[in-house]
C-alpha cells in the first residue's frame, strides 16, 4: 500500500504581509507603510519624529521598525549616522 503525498492548497487571500500593509494604508492613510519605510531608512530622522507625523508613540515606530525593517540603522545606530 502507497500514500500519495498532496500539496496543500494554496491560501486564499492575499499573503500575510500585503494583508498587513493593507491594513497599515488603510489606518493611517494611502502609501502610509511606503513612507513609514522611507521615514525608518533615514538615520537622520528620529523615532519621534516619525511617532508625530503618524500620531503615535515612539514605541509604537520601534515595533514597526522590527516588524517591517529589522535592518535599518536602529537606536544609538541612528544617532551616529
């Protein structure tokens, strides 16, 4: 006796990630998430710089910051720079 493996059906929906942009956009207004991504890939503008322009807190954008662009210059790093 043989067991046929099956892949598993695709998910329905967007992906996880576009899901959450959306979400992002539609909260905080059109292309939000693009420039919440421009604003953390600068050094020179600062976590409470970009917590004003969205209305939010400083440890609000350093959430954001791990969840969209673990990457970017972060903390004493932005400071440096």
């Amino acid at each position: 006796m043989s067991v046929a493996l099956v892949d598993p059906p695709p998910p329905a929906g967007p992906p996880a990630d576009s899901r959450r942009i959306a979400a992002f956009d539609e909260r905080y207004g059109p292309e939000a998430h693009d420039r919440l991504c421009q604003l953390l890939r600068q050094p020179c503008i600062s976590f409470a710089r970009i917590a004003k322009t969205f209305g939010v807190t400083r440890e609000c954008v350093r959430q954001w910051h791990q969840t969209w662009l673990p990457d970017a210059p972060h903390g004493r790093e932005r400071r440096r720079l």
